[in-house]
C-alpha cells in the first residue's frame, strides 16, 4: 500500500507508528505538542497521544538533551526536537560528551535510545541561526549516528529505524523539502538506515549529496541529460557511518565525482569523501574530486541567500570541469 505524502506528512505518520508500537517511545520539544511544532512535523500527535507522551518543553536546547539522557537510561524511548538548526548549540555540551559517550563509558552496559531530530539547511527565506548546516559537527563524534532522508519514503522509514536504534541518532531534516511530495511505500520492506542509495543511475560522473542537495542533483542530472551527459546520482542517507561500498562502486563506474552539499566548504562533508575517494580509488578515476558547497562565510541574509546555496548552474559547471581532465 503506498500514498502520495509530503515530507512533513511522512515524518509525522512514522512518529504516530512508532508511538502506537511502543509505550516507552516519548516526543519532546518547544512548542511540539498544542502547536504541532514551528513546521507542523508533530502536529495532532499530542491530542492523540498525550501530553506525557507528546511533551511541550521549556525554551532550553540543554534541558531538552539532558532530559532525554535521564529518559533513555530508565528505559524510555525519547525522539526529542531541535526547533531549528541554530537552536542546538546550547545543547551540543550534552550531545557530545554525554549522549555520544555513556554507552563506552558504562562498558556498553547503558544504551542510549535517543533520536535528536533538527530541521537543517536554508532555502526557506529565514532569519540568522534559522538555516544552519551542522552536521559536520556531529558526523566528526564518535558515539552518534548521523542520517538526512531527502525524500518522504525514506524519512517515514529512517524515522522509525532511529527510533528503533539503541545508539543515539541525530536526525537531519532537511526543511525546504518538508512540503515535498513523494510516494511512501507502507509495506515494502525499507533499505537499512545506514546504506545509501542510487537515485539516477548514469555513466559519465557521480553526484554524491545528501538531504536537500539530493533533489537538486537530479534536477542537474536532468538538465545534464539533454545535453548528452550522463550523471550517476547518489543519495548518501547516512554521514555518520558513511557507506562506502555504495560510494566507492558507483565512482568506480562514473570514474568522476562531485560531491554537494550546502555546508561551508572547508572541512565539510566532501572534504572527507574526497580524502577517502584519492586513497582508495586514486588509479582508478579520471579527474579529482570536485566539491560544490556553501562559501566560507556566515550563512547570508536571505535576500542573498539564493547566491550562497548549490543550484543546478554551479553543479553543472563542476561537472564540466571534471569532464575537462
């Protein structure tokens, strides 16, 4: 059985699931119960569920994390919101040095069942610390998982699976896609969490991108096409741990890649996926890795920020580039 759902839809189906599966599965955040949430993700969840099930926190990122630490090791289940990318900062100390941490530092003897779900990535003509990427942050500690669906199937599924995790996931929505539309498959059976997947299949170079790039990548592809270019796109779904085998066959074939994403450059994603590419593959492909990003530089004000985000020109130029070796 499957339906045509908006991104927000599919999250918000695969919450209700995952609260109607388990009692000890708990929704925590400013604002997510009477309102829905600033996006609407948990919206009808709290009349449905409860409010010691759908829980209106106060305004504190570190309370949030913190309460959801207490939560996790008396059994619960706790999926706790981030309202906006920006917003997590006042939590990171909580995420990183407790959440990450406390299942080595008890011998693997205390899991920690916690999705920290945080809207990311600009694109929606909003305010400072409202379009924020900062994944690399989370990506680079041991101890968290890191995953961005692109689509509403995936996030209906990839909800649920970091719901079902033992180890704690942060979970990167990526917010210009909420009201995206898609297809959600209810039945089929859904591909692992951590494992990517090819999104166009091609000959000529691959696009690695993740969360919102992914559709801008096949928006490229296409345009591409016309022209008599082939291009591989592959959604990455998983940062933290990357899958490699995915990555690595799919530029085996293409022999090129660019990688996307709308983080700054330096240090991003791409940085270490171009790494790990030129060890691995350095005989093998064609041209270096070509990375299209976010510039070195705070995230702009709106008005601009249409100059500072990937869009299918700089993709396509890229890709011209690596075409050019």
């Amino acid at each position: 059985m499957s339906e045509t759902l908006t991104m927000a839809k599919a999250l918000n189906r695969g919450m209700r699931r995952a609260l109607q599966a388990d009692p000890k599965v708990l929704l925590a955040g400013e604002d997510i119960g009477k309102l829905g949430g600033v996006f609407r993700i948990t919206e009808g969840l709290q009349a449905e569920f409860g409010e010691n099930r759908v829980i209106d926190s106060p305004l504190a990122e570190s309370g949030i994390i913190g309460t959801a630490v207490g939560l996790a090791m008396r059994g619960y289940r706790p999926v706790v919101e981030i309202q906006f990318d920006g917003f997590v900062f006042p939590g990171f100390s909580q995420l990183v040095t407790q959440v990450a941490r406390l299942h080595m530092r008890t011998g693997g003897q205390q899991a920690m069942p916690i999705v920290v779900r945080i809207p990311f990535g600009g694109g929606i003509g909003s305010i400072e610390h409202h379009s924020e990427s900062p994944e690399t942050y989370f990506a680079h500690t041991p101890g968290l998982k890191v995953v961005a669906p692109s689509n509403p199937n995936d996030a209906y599924w990839m909800i649920q699976q970091a719901i079902q995790s033992e180890d704690p996931v942060v979970f990167l929505e990526p917010k210009r896609r909420y009201h995206s539309k898609g297809q959600v498959n209810f039945t089929a059976k859904p591909a692992p969490m951590h494992q990517a997947h090819i999104a166009r299949y091609g000959t000529d170079a691959t696009l690695l991108a993740y969360g919102p790039m992914v559709q801008t990548c096949l928006d490229a592809a296409a345009v591409a096409a016309e022209e008599g270019t082939s291009l591989e796109v592959v959604d990455l779904r998983t940062l933290s741990p990357l899958d490699w085998v995915t990555i690595e066959s799919s530029v085996r074939r293409t022999k090129r890649a660019v990688v996307v994403h709308e983080a700054q450059r330096t240090l991003g994603l791409g940085s270490e996926i171009a790494a790990k590419l030129h060890e691995d593959l350095f005989y093998v492909m064609e041209s270096p890795v070509m990375r299209v990003t976010g510039y070195d530089m705070v995230y702009p004000p709106a008005a601009v920020e249409n100059e500072f985000l990937p869009d299918v020109d700089r993709i396509l130029d890229t890709v011209d580039r690596s075409l050019a070796y």
